[in-house]
C-alpha cells in the first residue's frame, strides 16, 4: 500500500498514514474499507482531486475546540491530524472536540476513536461522504453513509468499539457482493425508483443504499435521521460540503469532478473528568450483555466490538490476513500498472 502511494507521488508518512487505516480495516474484518479501497486513492492522487505536498492547517484555536482546513489532503492524514489535537486537548481540559473540512475518505471511522482508547479516553468519529444514500419516501440519494464511532476503555485491554453506518450496510460492501457475483440481502439497498432491490448491480449502477434499518416500515427514518445528525456535525458546523454537493464518487455521469471537501468531527473525552469509576462500570455494562442467555439455538450475546477482537484473534492465528481470491487479483493488478513488485501472498 504505502509503495502504490509513494508511486504516485505520495510522501511517506502521509502514505503509511493512509496504509494503517486500510490494514487495521481488513485485520478488523471491514473489508469493504481496506485493501478494497487503494485503488480510489490512488486514482485520487493521480488524477489531482486530491493533494499530496501540503499539510492540514488549523483555522480557529480554542481550549477545547479547533477548526482544521484539511487542505484537500488524504482523508487518513487530515484525521489523524485532527484525532491527535482532539487527543491533546483532552488531556488539557478534559474533552477536545474538532471539526475538519477539505477532508477526504478517510477509511474506518473506528481507527480515529481506537487512538484516544488507546489512550484511556473515549474517541468519537464522524464524516459525511459521497450522497449514496436514498432518504426514506425519497428515489435519489442525498445523503452519505455517514458513519458514527464511539470507542470507550474498560477494565484491561477491553474496550467498547461501535463503528457503524447510518445506511444499512456500507456501499463497499455492495462493491464485494457485486464482485462475487451474490445477490445482497433486504434492507440494503434500491434501484434508480427507491424500489428495494437485491441484485448489487442496480445499486451500483443508478440507485442506491438504504438508511439504517432499510424500509420506512422497518424504521429506515431512523437511519436517515441519525445521516442528517452527521451532515450536521461535520458539514454543516465544518463549513464543507454537504449532503448533495459532496461529489459523487462512484458514478461518472453524476461526478462533477470537483474536490471532495469533506467535513469530519473528531472528539476525544476525559472519564477522569467526570464519575470515577469508569471503567469499572463499561466493563459490567459490556459483561453484563455477554453473558445474557442467547435465544434457543442461537449464538453468543456479543458488545460492539467483540466481531473485530474475534476477527484479530483469528489473523492472529493464520500469521496474516486472509482475503478473496479476488481482491489478491485487483491488488496483483494495481501494482502491474504503477510498474512495482506485486504482494507477497502467504498460501
């Protein structure tokens, strides 16, 4: 990743920035948002719509707040940039909360909250993105999957990680199943008249995902709802743009080939500044809901999180990432064509 980057004219440390959210999103099992997405950098810093030889830049400067200008830089640089001073702030004065525009795609949201968990502190995430998403009642989409993330410490190394979507399901994921050739499951997406529909092609081509939880019948207002929460935190407050005038990144009769100017929010918490005890209590509130009885047959109760620590836990013991014959052939073909050696792929 970091040699497909430098290739094109990335610097190092912005490409490495950009490589640990790819991996940490496919050894978390996020597939949709790792190796599956070089390739869009790439053609991001090729073609220009993205920048690689500046850096982001904070605009306004509070004790607790900051406005960054992200330049138009990888959206993984400007975040970490934007997570680090929310970090810094927080320690100083107990929460630190920053908001970026000229942002891009910055890959998992949960990366940007890992980094103040790490840390003993609570890390929050959101952006808005390219207007995939169709409103409930509505056949055109307006609105991002606009990801929400909360990340907060327990007793040990445990910790609570949601990192979540206000669609249904991310459109990468749509990319995959379309890839494999499967039809997708209700609830995800519609084709170009909001009718739901199960082939990824007609999703893909000229229609759209649904919000969280699918169907208006099925409390999809809900999703749509919490994607406007977002627009409202990162766009609307960052100065970036919004809603239908992000541009839309995967349908070139509807780009308009204009910069990206994402907003992102980016907010790290003290527990020290409030009850004491903290951990103590996620810890039983998490314990609490794994050890619930499961529904006859079914399988374990699980936290926010626990998918990933299982997913880790399984890289762990194959000695590296497991991905679809596929993808292995797609990274294979993106190093062909910028001339490097291609991965060294582990049977």
């Amino acid at each position: 990743m970091v040699r497909c980057m430098e290739t094109v004219g990335t610097p190092t440390d912005h490409a490495s920035s950009l490589a640990d959210v790819l991996v940490e999103a496919d050894h978390r099992g996020h597939y949709s948002h790792g190796l599956n997405r070089l390739e869009m950098y790439v053609k991001d810093i090729r073609s220009g719509l993205t920048i690689h030889d500046m850096e982001p830049q904070v605009l306004t400067d509070k004790a607790a707040t900051a406005w960054v200008e992200g330049n138009n830089l990888l959206g993984p640089v400007v975040g970490k940039f934007c997570m680090d001073l929310a970090i810094k702030k927080a320690k100083e004065a107990g929460i630190g909360f920053v908001v970026a525009k000229g942002s891009n795609h910055y890959g998992i949201a949960g990366w940007y909250s890992s980094r103040a968990c790490n840390q003993g502190l609570l890390g929050l995430s959101m952006t808005n993105t390219s207007p995939v998403v169709v409103p409930t009642r509505a056949k055109e989409g307006t609105l991002g999957t606009n990801p929400i993330t909360l990340a907060a410490p327990a007793q040990g190394s445990d910790s609570f990680h949601l990192d979540m979507s206000t669609s249904t399901v991310a459109f990468g994921k749509v990319e995959i199943y379309n890839r494999r050739d499967e039809a997708i499951p209700d609830g995800w997406g519609c084709d170009k008249n909001g009718i739901q529909t199960h082939d990824p092609k007609e999703v893909l081509i000229d229609g759209g995902l649904l919000p969280l939880g699918g169907l208006e019948t099925t409390g999809g207002y809900k999703g749509y709802g919490l994607g406007m929460m977002v627009e409202v935190l990162c766009g609307i407050l960052g100065g970036a743009h919004y809603g239908p005038n992000i541009r839309h990144g995967r349908q070139v009769k509807k780009s308009t080939g204009k910069i990206a100017d994402l907003g992102q929010c980016f907010m790290a918490i003290d527990p020290s500044s409030f009850a004491p005890g903290f951990t103590d209590r996620m810890s039983d509130l998490m314990n609490t809901h794994r050890n619930l009885t499961p529904v006859a047959g079914g399988e374990a109760v699980l936290v926010p999180g626990d998918p990933e620590k299982k997913h880790i836990e399984m890289c762990t013991k194959r000695g590296g990432i497991p991905y679809h014959p596929n993808q292995i052939t797609n990274a294979i073909e993106i190093a062909k064509g910028l001339g490097i050696s291609p991965p060294t792929i582990i049977d």
